[in-house]
C-alpha cells in the first residue's frame, strides 16, 4: 500500500479545508466495516518519543480516494497528517512517528481518519508519554533515567562506580539531540554541600551541554554528530557509598563475626 506524509508546515491549509464534526469511535478492533463507512485503530495503546505508530482500518465502500489521517495533541492542534490507500481487501495501513517538534505535551492525543466526505468519519486514542524509560542497574538495584532523543536510540548506559560515571551507548542515524534526567541517588555531582558540573563526553571529547536541576534529579541535554558512538557523563559520586547490596554483606559479615565471637566465648566458659 502507497502511504504519503504531507509536511507538516501544509497542516494548517489542510486542516481548513476538512470538516471533522462528530466521531464515532472504532478503536475496537471487534468493530467491523460492515457495521461502519470507516475504522481506526493502533497496534499499542501507549507510545514514547520516536516510537514507531501502525494505524490502521477498514472501509465499508470503495470510493478510490486517499483516506486523510490527522493526529491531534491534547489541546487539539494538529502535530501530524497523512494519507493512505485503501486495498482491495478494503484495509489500509500507515505508519507515523511519535514525537518531533510539534509533540510538545504528553498526554491522551487523537486520531481522526476521513474517507471521501465528512459522514465517513472514524477516530482513536492513545497516549504519548513523552519520553523513554532505562532502567540502570547497579549494586542489584535499578535507577529509572529518563529520556527524548532525536536521530538516534539509546542501546545501553551502563555505570563505572570506580570512576563515578555512566556510559550512554547510542546508535546514531544523523546529527541529533538528547535530553536526558537521572536521578540524584544515581549520580550526581557535588563539592562540599553545594551542587557542582556535571563533565560530559562525546566519543572521549568534552561538550558543552545544559542543565536543569530539582531536588531529586538532573537533566541534561546535548547534542550529537550522526558519528556518536559513546556519550560519558561524569559525575563526583554514584550510587550511595554504601548500596543495599554493599548493606546486605556488612549485616551478613557482622553476623558472622558476632556469631563466631560469642561461640569462642562460650568455648571458654565451657573449658573453665
């Protein structure tokens, strides 16, 4: 099936020209194109920042014309716009890509699919998050990082406690950007009391970067070349000192001790 993507700077022009009144919902995959003019659905219910969206459908009639497909943002502004083909099976089927300039809330988004006329109409909802989740894990703990990138994927971060850093291996497919937040109990950067600079590295060459700051986590956000292979970013502490796995040998080492202690006492007491 030919699909064809309309640049989103005609979104305006084309959202004139199109009458979306009421919607009959078909998100229901049970809902058949017997029973309605058109249906929409997605393959997930929930999508992250560039995360790939499958809509797809039926249709009652042939009518020989591109089905429009617009997505929504919780206010309603239009942030992407397609067409598809309809098969001769009466099933179509696009692709888009959550997030991008135009995605800028998280929240429950909307799509409205028109076939022909405006008394062929169907809409869906799903939710976009926002961002991505990675779960670091360290001393058999896991920390969640959080994330948007664009032209690239994360594949893994992986920490360094002896140098106090976290290794971010991405595949880059073009010059791009990351913004990403960790939270404090999994690395941070501090002299004395008082919050110090993060250093970050691209492929072992220091970048510039900005920051924004609560009290429980740091976000961090940089650019990269379509060559990145490693980013660093290296802190002044990771993890506590003294993690739960760190805890749980203390307790079991001190149990241990007092145990063999109190048992060489009792030998004595014995032997008297």
């Amino acid at each position: 099936m030919k699909v064809s993507s309309i640049n989103a700077g005609f979104i305006l022009t084309l959202a004139t020209m199109s009458c979306l009144p009421v919607f009959g919902q078909s998100s229901d995959s049970n809902v058949t194109s017997s029973l309605m003019p058109i249906t929409v659905m997605t393959d997930k219910s929930s999508y992250s920042d560039g995360d790939k969206i499958i809509i797809s459908g039926m249709v009652k009639d042939q009518l020989n014309v591109p089905i429009s497909i617009f997505i929504r943002d919780p206010n309603q502004n239009i942030v992407w716009l397609g067409q598809a083909t309809v098969d001769s099976d009466n099933k179509y089927s696009t692709e888009a890509t959550a997030g991008g300039s135009l995605w800028t809330a998280a929240g429950t988004y909307e799509i409205d699919t028109t076939y022909g006329s405006k008394d062929r109409t169907a809409k869906t909802l799903f939710e976009f998050t926002g961002y991505h989740l990675y779960p670091v894990q360290i001393q058999g703990s896991s920390y969640n990082a959080t994330y948007t990138i664009t032209n690239g994927t994360i594949i893994s971060i992986t920490p360094n406690i002896d140098a106090k850093l976290l290794v971010i291996s991405i595949d880059a497919s073009g010059n791009g950007s990351l913004t990403i937040s960790f939270p404090r109990t999994l690395i941070d950067a501090r002299t004395d009391a008082n919050d110090s600079q993060f250093v970050v590295q691209e492929d072992g060459m220091a970048i510039t970067f900005l920051e924004s700051k609560s009290d429980t986590a740091r976000t961090l956000t940089m650019s990269f070349s379509s060559h990145t292979k490693q980013i660093e970013v290296i802190g002044t502490q990771i993890v506590p000192e003294f993690g739960p796995l760190t805890f749980t040998v203390l307790t079991a080492s001190l149990g241990i001790f007092l145990y063999v202690k109190r048992h060489a006492w009792l030998h004595r007491e014995f032997i008297r």
